[in-house]
C-alpha cells in the first residue's frame, strides 16, 4: 500500500461517491450539492469533485451547446458546470483539483513515461491508470482535510471510459473499508406515459452493470417524476441487494433547492451518518434555504430579461448567468422570466427590424450579453447594444458583452466606422479590443486564455462603486482580447467612464456609459460568483434600474 494511502486511512476524511445509471442528464450534480447542503448544515467541513472519464483535459474547448456552460474557478481552471452548481450551493471555493478528466490522468502518465519513468515496464489500465486516479484523490484529500469529500463520475455505467473510474471506486472500498467509503448511484426510473406506471427495470440493469464493474451499490437514489410505490422499492431493494433503507427518490423540483427538504424528510442525512458509524447523528439546519423559498414563493411576475444568445436551445451554456439574474430578481421579489434572443434573429430584418427576435427584443425590460467567441451573432448583439443605449434600456454586458458596448459605442458615438475586435475583423482600421502583445504568440488552445481570478480596482463615483460598495474586487476571468487603450482618452472624452481596472497591467475591467440608467460592461464574468443566498453587486444594481424603469 502506498504511503498516501495509509495517510489518507488516518485522516478523518470519509468519501461519498455518486454514479449515474440509465441515461445522462438525471441530474447527479444537483443531488451532489444537495448531499452537500445537508451535511454542510449538519456541521461537518466538505469538498467536492468531478471525474469525468471523457478524454479531452478539460471541457474548455468543448462546444457550450453539447457540454453546457465552462465554469471557470478562482484559480483558472475551466472545468463542468457541475462545479458551478456546488460552489453556488454549497459557498465553497473550489480548485482545478476538483476537476479530474481521463485526459488529464492519461497525459500525467504519458507526461511520465516520456520521463523515462516506467523504463521496461509496460503501462496498464490496471495498475497504472486506476493507481493515478486513486492518487489524485488521496492528494485532495489531504490537501481539503474534509470531514467529506463528495464525488461525483461523470457519464453513466457502461460507459467504456468510466471503467477505471469504477475500478478505482471498487479498490477503495477493499483498501478502506465501509466506514470510510459510500457508493450512492442515482438511476433514472421512467414514467410510462400509457399505463402512468413508473418502471423500475432500467434501474435494476444499471445495477447490474455496476455488479460487472464489481460494485454493488451502498444506496440508490431514484429519479422519478411520480412517486414511487413502496412494494416497488421494496422490489429494488431485493434485486439489487440494497437496504430498503438506503433507497431514497427524487422527484423534479423547481427550484431544484427544494430536493433538499425531500431528501431530508426521507432522513437521507441521518442514514448516510449511521453509515459511516456516526454516533451522535446531527441535524441539517437549513433555515436559510427554507427563507429563500419564501422568497421564492412570494415574488412576482412581471419583468422580463433578454439574454441575446449564440446558442439557443438549452439553457445550459449559459446557466451561471440565468442563476444570477433569477437570483438578483429574487432579491426584490420578482420571478424574472428570461427570454433568448437568438443574437442572428436580430439580423435578418436590420437595426430596430420586424423579426420575431426583434419583437421579443422590444417586449423586455432589461438586457444581458452574455461572453462568446468568434463572429457568429455578433452583428445582432451589436444592435441590441445600440437598441439598450439609444432607448436607454438597462443593460448588463459580461465580457464580451462588453467588447461589444465598446464597439458599438466607438461605431455610433465616435463614428470610427468599421470599429471592431481583431477577433472578429483582423484588419480593422480601429481595433477598439484586440489581443495583447503576450496573447499573439499564442497558437495553443486548451487553458492559453486570460483565465480565473484578477484583482480589479473600483473607481469612485460611479455605477460599479455603487454596486459593490468597495475599492478592490477579484472576479473571474475567460477571454484572450482587450480593450484597447490607445482609444482611451476618445471614449472618455464621449462618455465612457472606465470605473474597473486591473491595476497591474492596467486593463480595462468595466465600462460604463454616462447619463443612462444603468449601461454596464465587465471584461470578467461577475456570473460565476454569483450565490443564490446573496445576489451578485453588479447583477442587483442592474435589476434594481430594470425595476426601477419600470
Ligand atoms: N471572445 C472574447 C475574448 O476572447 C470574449 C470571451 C468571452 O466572452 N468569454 O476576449
């Protein structure tokens, strides 16, 4: 046994593991940050990770429309939105520790084997991989010192990427033994619409596939949109060979906050407690979560944000912003309803058109753009600015939202026709945003951007003051562009009131326009430190202008 290991069996920290069966998207992440929830309010000190057996080193250069959002954390890493919903939920900050992918464990080993490290031996899934995964988990253990660590796998069982991953689970659960392990799998169980049964057969062959990876579930958790009958989890608990006890349902709640009432009514905190030999068993205390769906409960109807998007469909590739704007909404008792604007439907029919997205454009009460990349969508986003300014609608552009409030301001306003980023038109006689000199060279794509956290320093007087109340903040970062600075002085002399910056390199953070009520643009993404307890100073001054205009 390795040395890591036996340090790790001394520490306190006990492992909660959860894998996924039948189908993607049944929502292992929000069952992980509700486990989180209840045991953080328990009292206990808890952490979190994701492994995802996929290839690529992280989901950064995945497309948003088929992985969802690039969460970004303090340290830089551009890692699933999944670690969104846990530092959201739970208030922690997580690391690139958190964020363990089979790319990164298979470049470590060729990395290694290029070294000369494994001379005359040949490398195997078993040992080397799977002692790879366990190592990187035993670190973060003794890096977190946790009472928990919940983790969540990636994918669904059968997957043939997330054999080493089970693997490792199952060469824990020897090495360590019951007290300080836990394997929850979280199984789809559906609905069938023509007898309004709920069927619990897929499930019993997730299980089975588990069984062939050597692992038998400790508890199963059970999605489902109808309750489950008892003789059929008794049924479950048979085949399966799982403590009736330890089998617990989730159904679909709105917000999804309320999942973790229904699993502490159905004592899932005490029973994963018992599991692990806890005598004095504590109770979660979740009162502030209990208020925030007063809240909830109580806010109106009423005000709509467009979100004038690249990609529309699913809401996942921008699930940060949407959180932060329901939750700022909240904060005054409103339900926003948010509307997607396709940014290329505002093109079709010109400025202030007759399309459908231009309807919905004119129907809202404030307006959002979100960060992208490349040219696609960027003419209509760029009307949609104009539009915001010109009707003085409020508007809130998040990195390059904010490239394009400048650019739309240098082409109207400054009248510097053809203004641009060198992302989107190289050759620009004005190239308001464009890279720095340190980003030119740059011809690799995973994790070469501006990435993570950067102090910014607030200016006096202005909107960004009056959001957050102080002199230096730290948001993240997700972008290789700039403002430039050499237009500086014309901007300014016209109404733009640079009110963040970067101190150190002096980079532009925010951007404001004067005598409008709320025009804001940050080069950061204020979204990712946006938490559903406390909304985001720069997502609430904005909402309170929407609310107030209105
Ligand atoms: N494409 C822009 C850049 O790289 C903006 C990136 C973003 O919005 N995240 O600077």
């Amino acid at each position: 046994m390795s040395s890591l290991f036996e340090k790790v069996q001394k520490q306190k920290t006990k492992f909660i593991f959860v894998t996924g069966g039948v189908c993607s998207s049944i929502g292992k992440g929000v069952l992980i940050s509700s486990l989180g929830v209840l045991l953080k309010n328990s009292g206990y000190s808890i952490s979190v990770a994701k492994w995802d057996p996929y290839l690529n080193v992280d989901p950064g250069t995945m497309s948003p429309l088929v992985h969802g959002e690039v969460f970004v954390t303090e340290d830089g890493a551009e890692t699933d939105l999944d670690l969104g919903h846990y530092e959201r939920v739970l208030g922690v900050y997580l690391t690139r520790d958190s964020s363990v992918s089979s790319g990164q464990i298979y470049q470590e080993i060729l990395d290694n084997e290029r070294k000369g490290k494994f001379l005359g031996r040949c490398i195997q899934v078993v040992p080397h991989v799977v002692d790879a995964i366990k190592n990187r988990l035993f670190n973060f253990a003794l890096k977190e010192k946790t009472d928990f660590i919940l983790i969540e796998i990636g994918g669904t069982v059968g997957d043939m990427e997330g054999l080493p991953f089970f693997e490792a689970i199952r060469q824990m659960k020897m090495e360590f033994g019951r007290h300080k392990l836990m394997h929850c799998h979280l199984s789809y169980v559906p609905l069938l619409p023509w007898t309004g049964e709920t069927k619990t057969k897929p499930t019993q062959h997730s299980v089975v596939a588990l069984k062939t990876a050597g692992l038998t579930p400790d508890a199963l958790f059970l999605r489902s949109e109808k309750k489950i009958s008892e003789n059929a989890m008794k049924k479950l608990a048979m085949m399966c060979e799982v403590d009736r006890d330890l089998i617990f349902q989730v159904l679909t709640f709105k917000p999804s906050w309320q999942l973790f009432f229904a699993l502490q009514d159905q004592k899932v905190n005490e029973r994963i407690q018992e599991w692990f030999g806890v005598r004095k068993i504590k109770k979660a205390n979740l009162n502030k979560w209990l208020k925030l769906l007063d809240i909830i409960k109580d806010s109106k109807k009423g005000i709509k944000i467009a979100l004038i998007a690249k990609y529309v469909g699913s809401n996942d590739p921008y699930i940060s912003i949407v959180q932060a704007i329901k939750t700022a909404g909240y904060h005054y008792k409103k339900d926003v309803e948010i509307v997607v604007i396709e940014a290329e439907g505002l093109e079709k029919t010109g400025y202030n058109g007759t399309s459908a997205s231009w309807k919905q454009l004119k129907s809202v009460d404030g307006i959002v753009i979100p960060g992208g990349f490349d040219a696609r969508g960027v003419k209509g986003k760029i009307f949609a600015a104009r539009y915001a300014r010109e009707k003085k609608i409020p508007f809130l552009g998040l990195c390059l939202g904010m490239q394009i409030m400048l650019i739309e301001f240098a082409r109207d306003v400054l009248k510097l026709k053809g203004a641009s980023s060198t992302e989107f038109d190289k050759d620009t006689k004005y190239p308001v945003i464009s890279l720095l000199e340190e980003q030119k060279g740059v011809k690799k794509k995973g994790g070469t951007m501006r990435l993570g956290a950067y102090p910014c320093t607030v200016l006096p007087k202005t909107l960004a003051y009056k959001a957050y109340k102080k002199d230096l903040v730290k948001e993240r970062h997700r972008h290789r562009y700039e403002f430039n600075n050499k237009f500086k002085d014309v901007f300014e002399k016209k109404g733009i009131v640079f009110s963040g910056i970067y101190k150190a390199k002096n980079l532009v953070e925010i951007a404001e326009i004067k005598n409008h009520p709320f025009m804001v643009g940050s080069q950061f993404h204020p979204e990712f430190k946006s938490y559903p307890l406390t909304s985001h100073p720069l997502f609430d001054l904005f909402m309170k202008a929407v609310i107030n205009k209105k």
